[in-house]
C-alpha cells in the first residue's frame, strides 16, 4: 500500500463517498 | 527460466486464482448477515445485478473478441464476482469498525456504489490478463490483432459495458485498494493510472456527473461566505 497515494482522511470511507450515513 | 511477457501475465493470472480460490461467486455468510441487518434488504437487488451485468459482459466480450469466446467472457467475470464480494466483504468489515455500525442499508442498496466496486473487480480481471508488459507496450498495438484487442478490453472499456460514469468509478479505488492487501504493486500502479485518466480527462466529460455536484455546490454555498481564494 506504500506504492499508493492515499487521498482520504481517516474519517472518511466509502459510505460518505456515495453519500451515506 | 527466463521471464517473459506471456510467462508474467500468465503468474498474475495464477496469482489472482490462488488468491480468489476461497472466495465465491456468492455472498458469503458473513455478508449474508449485513445484508440481514439492512433496513431493506438488498439480497435480491444484489443478485439481480450481478446476473443482468455478467449478461451483458458476456456479450461484449465476444462482440470484442469473438462470438465463440462468450464463456471464456462468462468465466472472467465470475472471476470479478468473486473479487467484487470479496472486497465488498472487506469494505463493510472497515465500515462497521469505524463507525460503529452494522446496519449499511443506505449504502448497500446504492446501485451506483454496487456497479462502480463491480467495475473496479472486472478492471483488475482484465488488466490481469492483459499482463503488464504488454499494457507498457513490451509487444507493441501492431504486433498482432488479438493483442490489440486485448489491450482495448482495459479501462475506460469497463465503463461503456456497465454505462457508469467515469466520476463513479473513481470514488470506489482507494477503497478497493485499501480493502485488498493482496493486490499487487503493478495493478495498484494500474488502478492509479485509471484515476489520474478519470481526473485529467474522463470525469470532464460533457456527460459526467460532476458539473450537476458543482452547481449544487455552488448554490449550497451561496448563502454562505466566501471562502479566501487561497483556500
């Protein structure tokens, strides 16, 4: 996962992305 | 035995297999129940999908490479399916520990969430079987038809078959990365290279999705007061 920029807080997952709670 | 471009793709493909040989092409149990704890279930919904989308993957694979190769098209995508649920399992294992919830109902019947994970599994399938060395030209586009068409089956091909926004999409690959650990370095490099297509280019396509988001952006906020230029 090092070769990855990873833009997303820790906060943040997949479920805010689409919009969820 | 020496490496080459052929032997490379052929380890991925091995790899890949070996890596999906637990999972199935099913919910497992485990996702079974989150889909229990749903306020609507979306069992059916899911199941649904995933046979209407692996229908019309199985046709446009054999439109692109063949009417004779419609189950070679069937078996990759249960390969994807496999993938899909596997991380889809993942993700909701990660959501539950930091959220603290068990009931994703909301996200679960999202159909756009389900297509663009889907989407994402069937990338990695295909740029698999693609191989490396010939996505970075090792063979060459003229050196012969079935690599060429081959090399066309790599993304944006995925969004066309699924007719999913290139925007949608990108919202699923940090996930997904997150969510497989066993993903090799060079598909991660693969996934990182869909993304910086989707935001140079893809995603500002007249069609896409994000100029709705921004002119609702731009009405939310403006009630509010502006925020400095720098920011």
């Amino acid at each position: 996962s090092q070769d990855y920029h990873f833009g997303l807080e820790e906060h943040e997952g997949i479920s805010e992305l689409f919009d969820c709670d | 035995v020496p490496q080459t471009p052929i032997r490379a793709a052929m380890n991925s493909i091995q790899q890949l297999r070996v890596e999906l040989t637990s999972a199935s092409d099913q919910p497992s149990h485990n996702l079974q129940v989150y889909f229990k704890n749903c306020t609507v279930d979306p069992s059916e919904e899911i199941t649904k999908r995933v046979e209407e989308l692996g229908q019309v993957f199985s046709q446009k694979f054999a439109q692109a490479v063949g009417q004779r190769s419609e189950g070679l098209g069937r078996k990759r995508f249960n390969l994807g399916a496999q993938l899909y649920y596997k991380v889809m399992e993942s993700m909701l294992k990660s959501e539950e520990k930091r959220l603290s919830v068990q009931n994703f109902s909301k996200l679960l019947n999202n159909a756009t969430f389900h297509t663009s994970l889907l989407a994402c599994a069937m990338e990695v399938v295909m740029a698999t079987y693609v191989g490396n060395s010939l996505k970075n030209g090792a063979f060459g586009r003229g050196s012969g038809a079935s690599d060429s068409v081959e090399t066309d089956l790599c993304f944006p091909w995925i969004l066309g078959v699924f007719q999913l926004h290139a925007f949608d999409f990108y919202k699923v690959i940090e996930s997904f990365i997150k969510a497989e650990p066993t993903l090799k370095h060079d598909m991660m490099k693969h996934l990182e290279h869909c993304e910086h297509l989707i935001m140079e280019n893809l995603a500002w396509r007249a069609d896409s999705p994000l100029f709705d988001l921004l002119k609702q952006s731009c009405e939310e906020g403006a009630g509010e007061q502006a925020e400095p230029p720098a920011t």
